[in-house]
C-alpha cells in the first residue's frame, strides 16, 4: 500500500482519488445501457423488467412473482433469528429519534409588518419508490436508513425494489424490516429495470415521484436519467467512501480497523487515510496488512482495491492542508481522529456525516446510531445532504396581505413591473 505525500503526489493519482468510482456513472457505456432499458421498460412495461433480470441477475421469474406476497413475508420471519430482528428493532427505533428531532412545523405564520403575514406549510412527497441493493450482499440496514424516515414523513405510498436472490426470492431480513415499518410494497427484480418500472409505472410497478436508493454505477445512472421523465432523484448514492483523519495522538489499529469498514463494501468504493504524521501511516499500514488476511474473499479483494484504487494513505504538510483536502474532496464518511477532534469539526464544510473520536466507528454509524446511513458520495456532500425525514417534505409558502399590507407593497411592484415591462403585474395593484 502506497503512501502519498499530498505536497509530492502526481496529479494523475490526485484526480484519481477526487474522482473515485463516480465518474464511471457519466460513461458512454454505462449511460447507453441505462437508456436501452429505460426506453425499454418504458415500451413493454413488466415483460421487459422480467428480461431485465432474466439477462443481467440470471434469475428467470413470471410477472406474478415480481412483487412479493405476504406468505413470503410471514415465512421472512421465521428465517430471521431472534438477534437479527431485535437489531432491526433498534436500529429503526433510533433512526426515529433522529428524525423525529429534524421533523419541522406542519404549518407557521407570522406578521412581519403591518398587514403583511407570512408563513409556510409543510407537506409530504405522495410516492416514493426506494431501491434496496444486493449485489455484494444483503442490505436490511439500507431498508431501515431510507424507508423510516419516508414513513415518518407521512408518504403515502412507499414502494420497494430489490434484485432477488438466486433461487429467485427476496432477502428476509429486507422483507423483516419493511413490514415492521408498515411497508408492503416490494418488488423484486433487476435493479436498473425496476428503477425505470417506478418511474414510469407498470401493470405492476407503481409510478412513483421519487426515487432513493445506493448503488453500483448503472443504478445511479439510472436515478439520474429518470430525473427527464419527471422523478426526482433524491441524492447522489453511489460506491461508498470514507476518511479517516488522523493525527500522531491516533490509535494505528483503530484507524486500520475503521478504514476496512468502507473497504470491504467493493472494489468500486474508496477508504482514505488522511494523516499528518507519516509515522502512523506506516504503522496503518502494517495492521492493514495483518487485517487483510483475517478477511474472507472477496471481501479482502474488495478492500484492497478500495485502499489502493480510488484510496490510500495521503500525508499532508500540516492540518490546515488535510482539512482543505477534506473540504475539497467531500467525503460521505469521515472519521476525526485527533487529540482536539471538537476543533476540527468547525473547520469541516464538506462531508455527508462527520464521526468524533476513535470511539465511533463507521459500522456504529451504519448499524445503530440512528444517523442517516444513506449519504451522498462521489463528492455531493458539497451540495446536498443524508436521507433524512427532510428528504421526503416539501415546503409551500403561504403569504396573506389586508388592505394596509397591499399599500405597503404596491410602490415595490409599479417599479419592478415597469422596469421588467410587465404592465399587468403594476395593473395588478394599481387597478384593483
């Protein structure tokens, strides 16, 4: 494993490493395969979804067995043990809590002059389609992350869509999750195929108006290209990524173990050691070594690509220049693992979660907490934000004037109307 010196690196490797995964999202042949399925699904509906999964999950299925039935969801629970479904429990429960403290007004108003009164109302998206994967796993945490807040927007309807398994059934501890959050609607099939069947609608699928959901560079290819057919994609979620950053006060084998937490995700996703002491890079490196070989394939391969393709062990002059590379290359995850680390956190701008000290792991986080665990990557954390109850509301303005508020803005708009020639605007006020 390579240790680059931010001040000496090439700016080849650099761009590399700012880049990641994502920028594969943009390619010709990913956007071209994502368009033929699209218009695909778009032409014949459920028969193409089916070819879809057919072709590219290599699991044949009938139209009947693309959503999931509530047999399949009562046996869910028998396949689940007792351990798994009390995490699932705790791991909704604080989710919640979160939420519950971002949840805004339902509605507000207030004079802010005489005759003049303001206000918003807040309301929730009607449908949401969320896409759960399984390519290099099962993912019931990303069920629990993305779906509790939806629920706890008040989405009225709430659609699931999770590629199946080989012998052709949907992941239980998914079907767990959803049911205990009240959700009902899940599909199984080809992720691409069914993020097209939700936007567009099928005999089957729902149309939805937004879509929400992790995944490999055709999924969020997909997110995006559904955006011209009127669906909002809600963030940009991608290869996960993470950094940790590090001073000479920070325990090697922790940081060593934090990095491997996002690296085991795939090959496609990036675990970033930002240090400015390279005495700990190097000790990094030797219990990342050591800890390779405790893991078993393809997990091992997946961390070792993602330590070394769109990762590495960076060495900054100085904490001002980690902290600007932070900034610029705006992690989904960071870890701050410094001897003032409270400090840090006024200087950090850009990154979809920050994590305080060497006692909060990454898989804390993910798992447990009850932050959002669906965050922006690929850099979009310098634009937007998790998944979080905010996700799923939409703000209305409300503004009210009695015949004292009108005078009040009537000379504002006879000169902005005159000046921007729209004379009806300024009869408007003047005529009525």
């Amino acid at each position: 494993m390579e240790i680059i010196r931010l001040g000496e690196a090439e700016p080849a490797r650099l761009r590399k490493i700012l880049q990641r995964a994502n920028h594969r999202i943009f390619s010709e042949e990913i956007l071209g395969h994502v368009r033929g399925i699209l218009e695909d699904v778009r032409r014949r509906g459920d028969e193409a979804i089916l070819e879809a999964t057919r072709q590219w999950d290599r699991v044949e299925l009938t139209v009947d067995r693309l959503p999931v039935g509530r047999t399949e969801i009562h046996q869910a629970y028998e396949q689940v043990d007792d351990g798994v479904r009390k995490a699932i429990e705790a791991a909704i429960e604080r989710t919640r809590r979160f939420n519950e403290l971002l949840r805004p007004r339902a509605m507000w108003l207030e004079e802010i002059e005489e005759g003049m009164v303001i206000g918003a109302k807040v309301t929730p998206v009607e449908s949401v389609g969320v896409y759960v994967p399984a390519g290099k796993g099962a993912f019931p945490s990303t069920c629990v992350t993305i779906v509790t807040p939806a629920v706890m927007a008040g989405v009225q309807e709430i659609a699931i869509v999770l590629p199946p398994r080989p012998d052709g059934s949907a992941d239980p501890a998914v079907l767990v999750a959803a049911d205990m959050l009240g959700v009902h609607r899940v599909f199984r099939c080809n992720g691409v195929a069914g993020i097209a069947g939700l936007a567009f609608g099928t005999a089957t699928l729902p149309r939805v108006q937004k879509v929400v959901g992790p995944g490999n560079p055709y999924v969020v290819a997909a997110q995006l290209a559904v955006q011209s057919y009127g669906v909002d994609m809600s963030v940009l979620l991608g290869p996960t990524e993470c950094v940790v950053l590090a001073d000479g006060d920070a325990d090697p084998k922790r940081v060593a173990l934090d990095l491997l937490n996002e690296a085991e995700h795939g090959e496609d996703s990036a675990a970033i050691l930002m240090t400015i002491d390279e005495g700990i890079a190097r000790e990094v490196r030797h219990h990342l070594e050591a800890f390779l070989q405790k893991l078993p394939s393809p997990r091992r391969e997946y961390a070792m690509a993602a330590l070394s393709e769109y990762g590495g062990l960076l060495v900054a002059r100085d904490m001002e220049e980690a902290v600007a590379f932070i900034n610029l290359y705006a992690p989904e995850h960071l870890q701050i693992a410094t001897r003032n680390p409270w400090e840090i956190v006024q200087k950090i701008r850009n990154a979809g979660e920050v994590l305080i000290g060497q006692e909060t792991p990454f898989s804390a986080a993910n798992y447990a907490i009850g932050v959002p665990a669906a965050l922006p990557t690929g850099g979009a954390a310098r634009y937007s934000s998790g998944v979080t109850i905010l996700s799923f509301l939409k703000l209305t303005s409300l503004a009210s004037l009695d015949p004292r508020g009108l005078e009040r803005v009537r000379p504002v708009v006879e000169r902005l109307g005159h000046y921007e020639n729209f004379p009806a605007h300024v009869m408007a006020v003047t005529q009525r």
